[in-house]
C-alpha cells in the first residue's frame, strides 16, 4: 500500500476548528487526538438539566480532563462525584464552592480524614458498617452519609456489585445505624455502567423505599447514579427521556409523599458524545491487517474490557470517504492494531473497514469523550491525551 500524501499544515491555525474536516486540514498528525466540542458537550447538560428532576452531579472518573471540565462548569454543574483525593484536589483548587461527592464507598482512614478536614467534602458513601464508623468518627455535625445498596441482577456493561453495595438487609442496618449516630442520611446505587434496562433503576428505587421502610428513616437525598446509556452502534436502547420518566415515575409511586430529593451522578452519558479519537492508519501488512496510531493501552483500552461498537469513521487528508453509521457496503472484518511493541495491543473485534483503506488515512471514533484518554497509560511512550477544540462534534446521526 501506498502512504497518502500528507495534507499541507498551513501557517494560520485557529484555536479552535469549525469541525474535524479543517482540523485535518491543517495538520499532518502523527499523535492521536481528541477532537472536543463544547457544544456537544452543552447539549448534553441542556438535556440532562431538562429531563431529571433533581441535582446533576459529574462522575469525574469518566474524563478529568480541564477543558470539559471548565465548560461543565460555566454551565452551571456544579456537584462533581470524586472517587480520590486527586480528584477532589484537582476540583476543589480550580472551582471554588464546588460540592464534592466522595462516593468512592471503599476509602483508608486517611482519604476520609484528608478530604473532610483538608478539603471540606461533607458528603460520602459507604456500603458497610466499618465505612459508617470511619465517617462518623470524623466527629462533624454536618456531613452526609450516603448508604451504597445493590442488587443480585445487573443489565449493564459491568457489574458494579461485584465489587461494591450492601445488600438491602444490610442498607437497612447501616441507614438505622446512620441515624442513631445523628447523621443526615441518603441511599445511593449504581446500576452498572452502560446500563441496557431503565427498568434497573425502577428496581432499585423500589428497593431503597423498602430500605428506607424498614429502617424507619425518612431519607435525606436519593442519588440514582451513573450508568445511563450511550449509542454504540448494534445496541437498542430506550432514550434518556424514557429513563428519566421511568425515575420520576418509580420515586413517585414507591416514595410517595415522603419522595427524598434526587441526584444523579452520569460520567459516560453526560460527557461521551462530546469527544471522538482521531487516529492515523500507520501500516496495512500484505495479508490486510491495519496497525493504527493509538490502541488498547491509550484510548481504547475499554474496548478490552467490554464490547461496546463504537461508531466510526474515516477521513483521507480531508475528504470523508467511509462513515460506519451510513452501512457496511463494500467492507472487510480486519484485525486492527495498536501502535505499541506489544502483542495484546490489537482491538478484541475485528473492525467492517472499507476494502479501498490506504495508509495515513484517518479513522475517527466516535463517542469517546468519557473513558478514552482518563483511562490511557503512556506505555512504550506512546501518549493518548491531547485535546483539540472543534465547534462540531462528531454525530451519531446518518
Ligand atoms: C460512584 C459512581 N458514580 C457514577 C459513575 C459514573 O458512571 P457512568 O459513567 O456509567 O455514568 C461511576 C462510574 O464508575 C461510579 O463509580
């Protein structure tokens, strides 16, 4: 295969680009980039703040990244779900005021005492009892203890009570135990990331108006979590409206007049859509394999750890020549690798890439603004984070 010639980087660039089209036109780039549009990322907020009913908490884990951060501030979010102190230094120095959820449940006595006495958080979760006490000795009168429930069934990329949740005897317990201690109590679950059923969340609400019930406690906040859904090609998903309604719905039928208030906390949801992954097409070898410029140890490690299809599609300088969401016409199942000196960095699935794909051009993913460039490692020195601004973002609409 012929390498394509590179297109001209011109002397003036913008410091930000009208969309992806003109970023290429200015640039011959060899690093993997994401191009982020703010405005997608204000859609989102837009919809989030229209369809639920309650507070909208960031899960920063998905993308701590400052350019997306300072536009979710400006845009009135200003509760951040914080899973470590890095998080909550790196929220609590650059908004002052923001409210800080430590609800990463599992903490040391010192990431408790550090991020209450240090840096004010008054919020965190626990799921057990050992949790409820390192809070409580902290000895403050203001804090909020949010109790961690799970349930025995997941519909979602991960199992999030694999690892974390009391069961709901258990909640009841600690929620008892939480209000004896005379702390201001909430519930708490997350319903797995990607979560393919709203009716998930209508169990779980169910479940913490039981909890509630049994401990006799009127609770403070619900916090419905993360989990909510994106788009990834060959998926058949209610839309966010219909989870939100299936929320409103399920607190009013199983709270009633004692219904807490709401908060939720998305990270993949809210911040996906406004980020894709420009990578390079580096070599194609004779039998058809496609080594690119980025892979499983940088931006798309998470497709080693579920199957999600992520939309894509590909550029030759600034001609547009295949886009996935149009049809597979024409297309090959090729094996695609990461750029590392590394065996394990190949992409689990094959990719439907057209037969005509020549080296340099550009496969642009979609949908890669949460968990993309947060969970990239820089082994071998190969770099997975720099961040471009473009006003149009990629779309998942034909
Ligand atoms: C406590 C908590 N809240 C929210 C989230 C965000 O989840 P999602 O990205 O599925 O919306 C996570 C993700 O790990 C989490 O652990």
């Amino acid at each position: 295969m012929t390498a394509m010639p590179q297109p001209i980087t011109k002397t003036y660039e913008p410091s930000r680009y009208k969309d992806t089209k003109q970023y290429i036109g200015f640039h011959a780039s060899s690093e993997p980039v994401y191009l982020f549009s703010d405005t997608a990322l204000l859609e989102r907020v837009t919809e989030f703040n229209r369809l639920f009913k309650g507070e909208l908490s960031y899960a920063v884990k998905a993308n701590p990244e400052t350019l997306l951060l300072d536009c979710l501030w400006n845009s009135g979010v200003k509760s951040f779900d914080v899973a470590s102190l890095g998080e909550i230094e790196l929220i609590s120095n650059r908004f002052k005021g923001a409210h800080c959820h430590y609800n990463n449940p599992v903490r040391s006595d010192d990431m408790t005492s550090i991020a209450a006495h240090k840096y004010g958080v008054r919020s965190f979760a626990v799921d057990d009892m050992a949790g409820l006490i390192q809070v409580s000795a902290l000895g403050l009168t203001d804090v909020e203890v949010s109790i961690r429930f799970k349930l025995d069934h997941f519909d979602a990329a991960y199992d999030f009570g694999s690892k974390f949740g009391a069961d709901s005897k258990q909640a009841a317990v600690i929620v008892k135990k939480a209000k004896d201690l005379g702390m201001r109590c909430s519930l708490t679950f997350h319903p797995g990331s990607q979560c393919a059923d709203a009716t998930m969340y209508v169990a779980h609400i169910k479940a913490a108006a039981q909890i509630s019930k049994e401990a006799g406690v009127k609770l403070h906040r619900l916090n419905v979590g993360g989990g909510f859904p994106l788009p990834y090609e060959n998926t058949k998903l209610a839309s966010l409206e219909q989870y939100m309604q299936a929320i409103q719905n399920a607190v009013k039928i199983h709270f009633g007049t004692d219904a807490p208030a709401l908060l939720c906390e998305p990270g993949r949801a809210l911040v996906g859509t406004c980020a894709s992954l420009l990578t390079q097409v580096i070599r194609i070898r004779e039998n058809g394999e496609v080594f690119i410029n980025d892979g499983i140890y940088g931006g798309l490690q998470e497709q080693m750890l579920v199957k999600l299809d992520l939309p894509f599609r590909i550029w030759r300088g600034e001609k547009l020549v295949y886009n996935s969401i149009d049809g597979k016409g024409n297309c090959t199942e090729t094996t695609v690798f990461g750029p590392t000196c590394d065996p394990v960095d190949r992409l689990p699935n094959t990719l439907a890439l057209p037969h005509n794909i020549l080296e340099g051009d550009y496969i642009e993913f979609g949908l890669m603004g949460a968990y993309g460039s947060a969970t990239a490692t820089r082994f071998n020195h190969f770099k997975s984070e720099k961040y471009i601004e473009v006003q149009k973002g990629f779309s998942t609409h034909s």
